[in-house]
C-alpha cells in the first residue's frame, strides 16, 4: 500500500515538472539578447480604463516587465503568459506584488520588489490593461 502511494506520489511529481518545463515555460528565442521581449503580443484595441492602465503600467512597469507586458530576457518575465492567468493568479496578486515585492517562485529573475508609489486604484486599472492583453492573447 505504501509503495503503491510513493509511486503514485512520484508520477505525480515527474508529471508536474514536465508539464512546468514543457507547457508552461515561454518558448526560448534563438540568440535573445539582454532585454529581449520574450513572447510575442498581440495588442487588443483597449477601453478607456485599459488605455489609463497602460499609462500607469508603461510608467510604473514596463521598464522591467517590458513593452506589452512581454518580458525581458534576463531581467523579468512576461505578464502575458499562462502562470499569470486569472485562475492561478488572481487581481490580488497583482495588487500584492506591486506594494509588497514577490520571492521569486515561477521565474530564474530574482525577487521582485514593491513598487513604490503605485496605489489600489491605478494597480486596478493595471490588471485591467494586462487582463485585456492577456484575453487578447488567448490567456483567460
């Protein structure tokens, strides 16, 4: 009985890291130099909130997160991409992570910071921005 929980257990296991390494991880760019975007973005046409979000996310944002929320190769990762999806994590875990920095737990970047500056308010119209790429790239 025991055996039969360890190997299942361990199947479990090699399953989550394969999916992890094969289906979750952004498709790697031949050659991407430091700050390389690392996946491709199709820009929605966006409402009037998520037009102030990009503003605020452009300000606040991008120089780490990158134009779109497309990553940076070597200095932080995609916002557009499937671990960031609404299920897995929520518009609080954005709010979180702007005021109080992230430990580094999906990506090789390093910790993430607060940032400092950025309120409830113009975190809301954020997500809104990077919900609104995110549908328009498939991620719901």
């Amino acid at each position: 009985m025991a055996r039969n929980i360890i190997v299942a257990v361990t199947a479990i296991a090699v399953a989550a890291i394969l999916i992890w390494r094969f289906a979750l991880q952004p498709e790697p760019r031949e050659m991407a130099s430091a700050g390389a975007a690392l996946v491709e973005v199709k820009v929605p046409e966006l409402s009037a909130e998520a037009s102030s979000g990009e503003a605020l996310f452009n300000a606040n944002c991008a120089s780490c997160h990158g134009t779109n929320a497309a990553g940076q190769d070597g200095v932080a990762p995609p916002l557009v991409h499937i671990i960031y999806e609404p299920n897995h994590h929520g518009d609080a875990a954005f709010h979180m992570a702007a005021q109080r920095g992230v430990r580094a737990h999906h990506w090789p970047f390093g910790d993430m910071p607060p940032v400092k500056g950025v309120g409830g308010d113009d975190i809301d119209k954020i997500v809104t921005y990077v919900r609104a790429l995110q549908r328009a790239n498939g991620i719901h």
